[in-house]
C-alpha cells in the first residue's frame, strides 16, 4: 500500500502572511502546505494528490491492467490519467474527458467535452477504439457547505457517470467512481448490484481524514 511518509511530525508550516487571504483561504493553503501526498506528488511527477488515491485503490482491486481501454471522466488536472497511462502500458488506450482545456497527458487522448452529449460519448468511442475496460470518475460537485445538499449532488453526479458506464463499457468491465458517505445513494447501489458481479467500497488511505468521499468499486460488468 502506498502510505504517506510518517517523519511529518515536527514539520508543520505555518502560512508566512496571511494578508488579503481568507480564513477559508488560509486554511486551504495551511492544509497544502502540511500534506504529504502534495509533496509526494510534486516529487514523483503527478499533477494531483488524487493520484495516489487511483493507485492506492488499484493496489486493492486491481482495477488496470496493461493494454486495458480505460475512460477518466472529469478527468483535469490529470493525475488519474497519468496513472492509469503508466499502468496499462503502451498497449493500452486512456482517454482523459473534461470540461475545461486540459494539458496533454503523454499517452492518453484527452478531449474536451461533456460525457452526457452523444457526440462526446462517440469521440471517446472513438479514441479507444472500441469498448472500455473501466469508466473511473473522481468527479466532484462545487460544494455548497451544507452536507446534506451537497451529497445529493455528489451522488446525482455519481448516477450520470454510471449511466455512461453502462453504455460504453465492455462485459466484464468495471466502473469507479467517488461518492460521500451516507444513504442517499440506495438506488444507485441497487443498479450496480444488478448489473455487476462484484460491488465494494473503499476509503484510500490519501483522502484526507476530515473528508466524507468513499470510492464505489463494481467490477464484473454483465453487459
């Protein structure tokens, strides 16, 4: 398991000034600049922290696979699909899909677009050059502040990147996506059960301790 490094203690930083800056502001840049995984990121070439969390949930469920055809929605700044160029190899096909302009991922195709238009859903189809292998979403809503709202935008939006899955995954695929904890996504649950083999949940090590995400795991796509 990839484990962010235990001789932190004694190394916190403080911001030098904090003048212009918002309290939430501050307590964003504090928490940056005390994170081991955003040190371990800049270190090892990753764009985002988040890059861990896709490898430390692949350490688990061993999700890529060299030469698999591989989907990342909502996929800036690029970190899980760095990782997953890395893991599925030069026989492999990664496409990165985001809303906003993106930097070039060596090894992925990276498009711009909105995953619920069909036309974007044919152009990623088109860049693997047939069906996927896994859909994976780290996927956010802005959040609001009030968790009860914000968990149900998660999970709607947690609903629109399963919907896609089902369209464009290969049988035997597999589907990831990020979700907060609680109960509002029963229905959700229920349709991964019925049309996967295996549904699980996971808490990786690099989310932060303070934060509610839980990533969903189904894997054995029935088609």
């Amino acid at each position: 398991m990839t484990k962010a490094p235990s001789n932190t203690r004694g190394l916190y930083q403080r911001l030098r000034t904090a003048e212009g800056r918002s309290t939430a502001s501050q307590r964003w840049l504090t928490r940056q600049l005390n994170d081991p995984y955003v040190r371990m990121a800049k270190e090892a070439g990753w764009r985002s922290r988040a890059a861990f969390k896709l490898i430390q949930l692949d350490e688990k469920f061993h999700l890529l696979k060299p030469g698999m055809r591989v989907v990342d929605l909502g996929a800036a700044p690029g970190g899980w699909t760095q990782v997953a160029v890395a893991r599925v190899g030069e026989r492999g096909k990664v496409v990165g899909l985001d809303l906003l302009e993106m930097d070039p991922v060596p090894g992925a195709t990276i498009l711009q677009g909105d995953f619920q238009e069909e036309a974007d859903e044919r152009r990623v189809l088109e860049a693997l050059d047939g069906q996927a292998d896994l859909v994976m979403s780290d996927m956010a809503p802005n959040t609001t502040g009030h968790a009860a709202t914000d968990h149900l935008r998660i999970v709607a939006l947690g609903e629109l990147a399963l919907d896609f899955a089902l369209r464009v995954l290969a049988p035997g695929g597999a589907f990831a996506t990020k979700l907060f904890q609680g109960g509002a996504q029963t229905e959700m649950q229920v349709t991964m059960k019925n049309r996967f083999a295996q549904v699980r949940h996971a808490k990786p090590e690099a989310s932060r301790k303070d934060s509610s995400e839980l990533y969903v795991v189904a894997t054995g796509f029935k088609g």
